[in-house]
C-alpha cells in the first residue's frame, strides 16, 4: 500500500544547525525519496521562515523546494500545505502555479478507514492569548493590505527582524517537554475528545518537538511534526499505523507509550 507523509516547520530563510540552503537541499532529497511511495503529502505550515505574496512579487530564493514540489504535482501526487504562524500570507501563488490546495484551518480526513485532525497547531488550546491577538491583526485584510505598501526588501527585513526577536525571546525551556498539563496542544486535544471529537490522529506542528502521545481515550494519537531546524523529522502513515522518523538525522520522540 502506498504511504503518507506529514511534514511540517522547514523555516527555509533562517539557519541552524544547517545552513538554510543546505536544509533546503535537505527537504528536497527527503521529497525525492518520499515520492517512491507516496499516496499523498502533507505539509503542515511553516515551510518557511518569512513568506508574503504580492500582486507580482513572492519571496526570492527557494527555488529547489518550488521546483520539486512542481515537479511532483505534475507527476500526480497530491500535494496538501498549511499555512503557519510563519507563512501565513499565502494568497494564491501555490493554488495558481502548482495546483497545491492552501488550507488555513485544520481540517478532519479520513485515509484508509483512520480518521485524522490535521493543522498547523498555531493558536490552538488555551493560553497564548497575546499570538491568538495578534493572529487576527495579522489575518485581517486591512493589515494584509497596510503591509503589501511596504517595498519587498522593506517588508522582509522587518518580518525577518521581528521573527528574530520572538525567537530569542522564546525560553530555553520552552524547547522540551514541558508536561502533559503544560502542553497546550495536547489540552486542546483532550478538550476536542470532550467535546466528542474523537479521530485517530491529531497530526500537528508549531511544537517543533517529535511527540507520539496517547490521549486520554486511550484510543487517540497527538502527533507532533517536530521540526527541520534540528530534527528533520516526519511522520509517514502506512494505511494502519502512524510512525515519526528522522531524515539524515537522529532524534528521540517524546511518548507516553511507545
């Protein structure tokens, strides 16, 4: 049977433990590989560190992912992306040139009689109130518009700045497992089973940690997607069980079961 795969968090733009062209050289190999097999991928947001779409303008550079991803959507494999906190200015580029559907809300799929709760993850379970604020600024048509007056090179200096700091601001501690009763997405996730939202998978990102969590029905999975800027994680589902691996690289998944 062929397989899916769920990637997510690339942050193409920025460098760390590779450079960012080399990681993109990276996903590239990853997607090559993948292709052999695949039934359908997903990319589950921020694929890249900054991304804003023009009338006439996208972001230079990346052109090795773009072309593969071309390359794939025209050999038939479908291609489903996420925006992320990230990349949330996506407008029609990918739908216009690749055919690539972008989706902003998480969506529920069946795949092979499992049920799935795919999204990116961003302003999701409680707290965090200062980015939900700041998602509906950024969202908001008017902003979007202000934004698109900047020159290109003025706006992505400011967008590459403003992520800096966010990131440097964000706790060392932050980067591990902070507990089941700290962890925002996998409260959301009990509270979705409360609510009688029961999938099989709740596939995620933005956590940029490789988690494979059993709920609290002992039946659902949170996955986390992990991230590219250390683990080049992934997870591929083979049409009866999930599994998180790690592409030319070495990782521990974060588990309560396995």
């Amino acid at each position: 049977m062929k397989k899916t795969y769920f990637a997510s968090d690339f942050h193409l733009g920025v460098d760390a433990r590779l450079r960012s062209r080399d990681r993109e050289r990276q996903v590239v190999r990853w997607l090559d590989q993948v292709s052999q097999d695949a039934e359908a991928i997903y990319l589950v947001g921020d694929l890249f560190e900054f991304w804003f779409e023009y009338a006439s303008v996208v972001p230079k550079g990346f052109n090795r992912l773009l072309g593969k991803l071309a390359e794939l959507r025209d050999g038939g494999i479908p291609i489903t992306v996420f925006t992320g906190n990230h990349d949330l200015w996506m407008f029609g580029y990918f739908e216009q040139e690749f055919g690539i559907p972008v989706l902003r809300k998480p969506i529920q799929k069946e795949i092979h009689g499992k049920h799935f709760f795919i999204g990116h993850g961003d302003g999701l379970g409680p707290n965090d109130y200062g980015y939900k604020r700041m998602k509906k600024v950024f969202t908001h048509p008017f902003s979007q518009w202000l934004f698109r007056w900047f020159h290109p090179d003025m706006g992505t200096r400011l967008a590459n700045f403003s992520s800096q700091k966010s990131r440097a601001a964000t706790p060392p501690e932050e980067r591990n497992w902070l507990g089941e009763d700290r962890e925002w997405l996998l409260q959301y996730c009990h509270r979705k089973i409360d609510r009688g939202t029961e999938p099989d998978y709740f596939v995620f990102g933005h956590r940029h940690l490789p988690i494979d969590w059993l709920l609290k029905n002992n039946r659902s999975r949170y996955i986390n997607l992990g991230e590219w800027l250390y683990y080049n994680s992934y997870a591929v589902f083979d049409g009866n069980d999930m599994e998180l691996r790690f592409f030319d690289n070495t990782g521990k998944v974060v588990s309560n079961w396995l």
